[in-house]
C-alpha cells in the first residue's frame, strides 16, 4: 500500500505530432522563402517551388515565415518524397538513383 492513485481523466485524444526533424534536404535560401509584395499588392512571406521542366512557382502570402517553412516542409514530405519513391520503384535493373551532392556508399557486391 505504498503507493497512491493518480485520477485520470476519461479523455483519451491524443494530438497529432508532426516530425520533429526537417524531410528536406537542403536548407532553405532566400532564393525558396523570401518577404515580398506580390504584382496584387499582397504582402508577406512567400514560396518559390521549382520542378524540372516546369517554371518556378510563387505561392503566398504567409503572414509569418514560419507558416511558409511549415508549407513547404509538408509539401516537400507528403507530395515530392512520395513522387521520388514512387520513380524508385519503377525503376528498372538498367537504371540507377543517385542523389547529387551525396557521395555513394560503395560496399562488396554480392555475387548470385
């Protein structure tokens, strides 16, 4: 009997945690997040998202830069990381994926 009760309340919600840890490779420039009145006079915080093959994008505005770090986190975790997996697995034995800028790690190939 050396130990007391704790009352618990009934609630079990929990809330949703998002990652605590960036999914984007490199950091954020002023050329990809910058402060700035749009051609409709809007100002803010806004997005410059380029694709290959696609013209940059300009998204906004945010009103803090946070909010616009935070758009760009879940784009580039939910949507860009998904496309590129999803490429990876459609590859076929004659193609490779290599991530510029990361050296390879080379270790002994097996032999069938």
């Amino acid at each position: 009997m050396g130990k007391a009760l704790t009352l618990v309340s009934g609630s079990t919600e929990t809330k949703a945690e998002k990652p605590g840890c960036p999914l984007r490779e490199r950091p954020v420039t002023e050329e990809v997040i910058f402060k700035g009145t749009d051609d409709c006079g809007r100002s803010g915080w806004f997005l410059r998202l380029t694709a290959s093959g696609l013209y940059p994008r300009r998204i906004g505005p945010y009103r803090t830069q946070r909010q616009a770090i935070e758009v760009l986190e879940a784009f580039t975790s939910e949507l860009v990381l998904g496309a590129l997996l999803d490429l990876h697995n459609d590859m076929t034995s004659q193609q490779v994926y290599v991530i510029e800028g990361v050296p390879v790690l080379a270790g002994p190939r097996k032999t069938r």
